[in-house]
C-alpha cells in the first residue's frame, strides 16, 4: 500500500509539473514531454499494486516493473552525475522492492 501511494505521488509530481522536475530532468538529459509517458508508467504502477492486493499475479507484475522503473531512474541519475540526487529515487526504489518481495512470500 506504502510503494502504491509513493508511485501514485510520483506520478502526480510529474503530472503538475513541478518546476523543480522540469530542472532536475533537463540536467538528467531527460526530455520535457517525457514527463507524461513516466507519469502515466507510475500511476499504472501504483494503481496495478493496489489491485494486486486482491491478484497476486498482478501485484508481482506491478512491483518488478516499478523497480525496474525506479532502478532504470537511478541509472539515470549516474548517467547524468548528478551524485547528490541518488537519494532522490531511491525510497520508491525500496517500496517497490519491499512490495516484491511481499508479494513473492
């Protein structure tokens, strides 16, 4: 339920477009109008979790793809060497682990 909430505000920064985002991404390398595209992979995710809470299969499927997200975001954040910003998805990188290993037990 933790990593759900935590993807669906993800997705909804995103969304607003938060100035902050905007300049975050631009030092990434990351394109604006990709904004959209990411928020809409998070809040699938997010929705995909909670109803995995009555499907196992869905909620497995759901959280491997937010790590993999969160991870690939990570791997940006390197790309980019933009150190001190590791941090930043980082907590939704162990919600979504946390929720696949819940979901694995």
């Amino acid at each position: 339920m933790l990593a759900a909430s935590a993807a669906l505000l993800a997705a909804a920064v995103d969304v607003v477009r938060a100035d902050w985002v905007r300049e975050n991404m631009r030092h990434y390398g990351v394109t604006p109008w990709t904004l959209t595209p990411l928020a809409v992979i998070k809040a699938v995710g997010g929705l995909a979790l909670l109803i995995g809470l009555a499907w196992q299969p869905l909620a497995i499927a759901a959280a491997a793809g937010l790590v993999l997200y969160f991870l690939c975001a990570e791997l940006t954040v390197l790309r980019a060497r933009m150190y001190g910003h590791l941090g930043y998805p980082l907590p939704y990188l162990l919600r979504a682990a946390a929720s696949l290993a819940l979901a694995l037990a």
